[in-house]
C-alpha cells in the first residue's frame, strides 16, 4: 500500500490529478496541508540521521591574528553519504583546518580526516570511521523544477540538526566561489539557511538529497544557493579516488574586454568579446607557446571564448597535458597558437 509520500508525486508538490477549483469537489485544505506537513516530516526523519555537525579547531585567520592552536574556530553541516563513512560538506568549512570533528545526530563525535578539497566548486569530502552510521541517499538534480519542495537540514548557529522547508526557486544559477571561479547550476531555493547550514543536505520530498547547502545573499531573505547533486556526485567521486580535482593552468592573468568592430566584420568573429592576457607567469604554458601581453583569447580548443568564465570552463581536467588549439587577436591579426595545459592552479 502506498504510504502518504508515495502518493506525492515524483516533483515534490504536485499531485497526480491536478487539483482545480472548477472540478466540482470540495477539497479539504486541511488534508492538503497535512500531506505537505507528512512530506517534510518523513523526509527529515530519513536524512537527519546522518547529517552531521562539523567543527573546526585552528583554523587559519586571514589577515591579521593568530589562531590559538585547538581553538574552536566554527562549525558547519554536513551529511554522510556512504555506509563506511564518507561526509560531504563544504570547501569553506574545512579548508585550512587544523582538525576536524563531526558530531553524529545521536550525539557521537568522531576525529574526521580530510579525504579531498575542491574550492572551485565550494565542496569537500572528509571521512570517519564509525560504527553503526546512517547515509542519505543521493538523488539527481537534472530533473528538478521550480516550485517544488525543498527542503534544508543542518546546524544553523550550532542548533544541531535543524529542518527548514520552502520551494525550488530557480535553476541553472551560477555562483562565485573563493577560488574566483564560476560554479555552474546552482540551485536557489528559499528554504531559510543561516550560519552554519553550509554543507549540509537540500533534498526532496522523498528524502533525496538534491544538493549542497552552500550560500545565502546577506541582508536579503529568501535568496539561498546549493550545490546542486550531480556537480557534487562528480566532484565527491574524484575526491575519493584522487584526492583533488585537476583542472587546467596555462598561466596568464586575463580580463574581458570587447573586440574591435571592424575586426568583428572583417574575420566574421561570432563574438564581440575576449580574454585579455594582462600578464604571463614565467615558464608558463601561455609563454611557451608564444602569446604576449596584449593579445585577446576568442577562442580555445575549438569553443568560442567571450570571457574569463569561459575559459575556466573549457580549462578542464581532460585537457591537462594535452596539447589544444588556441586562437587570439593580435594587434589586428588572428592568430593560432598550440598550447598544453598543465594541472597547477587556476586561471586568475
């Protein structure tokens, strides 16, 4: 027999028999709301087992100071994804910790040990051995919709394992990370995150985690970010296996700048925008393979390049050490350069 989640439908809050005011029934609003209330209560009694809160001692400070060794330098969430142990959390809350603690909901705390740290996509893998634990379950993000629910567990403030609901509200955002690179696909929802909230779980009604808590817009409410799975799935996956993620490094410091209309029309360019090279590390793959300061990146491996986003989207781990076609303006000329990207660093 279907229990009351089963019967909601895969997108969380829509019905199979859409509900219509000129259906000629009368629908009791209290049933409906207790159908959403046994959504969000089933799915925080799945996932909130194995959402963890993460401590953090000597944290690094930035700028002037120092942090006391073993100093409580502050919390976050995370949640663990697999039965031996695995956590998933954000980058920003364990990079340049000294030591990681995790206490489970059941009130265990475990030493965790930094398995993988990805700033470029805010996320972070670290492990406990534990006996005994709970794992979400990971869902996708691909399908997800607007309007459907959402809803945010972790430890806003340090008040473990808090549960807030709200919607979908839009998909496909992108967002900076400390890294100064884009992040791609980034849910927003306005299921209410504070503090601490980052890294734990954003999931359906189901109890699918659908993404990362990772951000809000301060002092607005409402606007609230995550990762979304699929991103997290990858990066958590290369984390495991490698430790990091490889991404390309050619180099150069670049910003955007518009083209030359009449260069625009006289090589029918499909773009009216580059990448400055503003600078040139020495020895670096941009200098080996003969650009100069002054020139302007349209294209690069055979995608076009309107801006510095671009080309750290195209300057992926596949293409580390592998020699690539890389096109520029030069004066008034277009040019052709082969250039390899090595794994170090990011594209300023």
């Amino acid at each position: 027999m279907l229990n009351e989640l089963e019967f909601l439908s895969t997108t969380a809050g829509e019905f199979e028999t859409p509900i219509s005011s000129n259906s000629g029934e009368d629908f009791d609003e209290a049933e409906i709301f207790d159908f959403y209330s046994k959504a969000v209560v089933n799915a925080s009694e799945r996932v909130s087992p194995a959402v963890v809160k993460i401590e953090i001692e000597g944290k690094k400070r930035q700028g002037r100071g120092r942090r006391v060794p073993n100093q409580p330098a502050g919390s976050g969430s995370g949640f663990v994804f697999t039965p031996d142990g695995f956590i998933l959390t954000n980058s920003h809350v364990v990079n340049g910790a000294k030591r990681i603690n995790s206490v489970l909901q059941d009130g265990r705390r475990f030493q965790a040990d930094l398995v993988g740290d990805d700033p470029d996509t805010d996320l972070a893998v670290v492990w406990i051995n534990a006996p005994e634990i709970s794992a979400t379950r990971l869902g996708t993000s691909h399908s997800l919709k607007v309007g459907q629910l959402a809803i945010a567990i972790g430890n806003p403030l340090g008040f473990q394992t808090t549960v807030t609901a709200g919607v979908v509200s839009a998909l496909g955002r992108s967002l900076r990370s400390n890294s100064g690179r884009l992040i791609d696909d980034v849910i927003q929802t306005d299921a209410a995150l504070n503090p601490g909230n980052s890294g734990g779980p954003l999931v359906n009604s189901r109890g699918e985690v659908i993404g990362v808590n990772t951000a809000t817009i301060m002092p607005a409410q409402g606007i609230c970010f995550a990762i979304a799975v699929d991103t997290a799935k990858f990066v958590a996956g290369r984390l495991i296996r490698d430790g990091k993620i490889k991404r390309g490094y050619i180099g150069m410091a670049g910003q955007n700048v518009p083209i030359l209309r009449k260069i625009v029309r006289h090589y029918d360019l499909k773009s009216e925008t580059g990448v400055l090279i503003v600078s040139m590390d020495a020895d670096s793959p941009a200098r080996r393979a003969g650009l100069r300061e002054g020139d302007t990146i349209i294209e690069f491996a055979g995608k076009r390049v309107e801006g510095i986003d671009d080309l750290h989207r195209l300057l992926s781990d596949e293409r580390v050490g592998i020699k690539q076609k890389i096109r520029v303006i030069r004066q008034t000329a277009v040019l052709e350069f082969d250039i390899t990207p090595l794994e170090k660093g990011y594209v300023n």
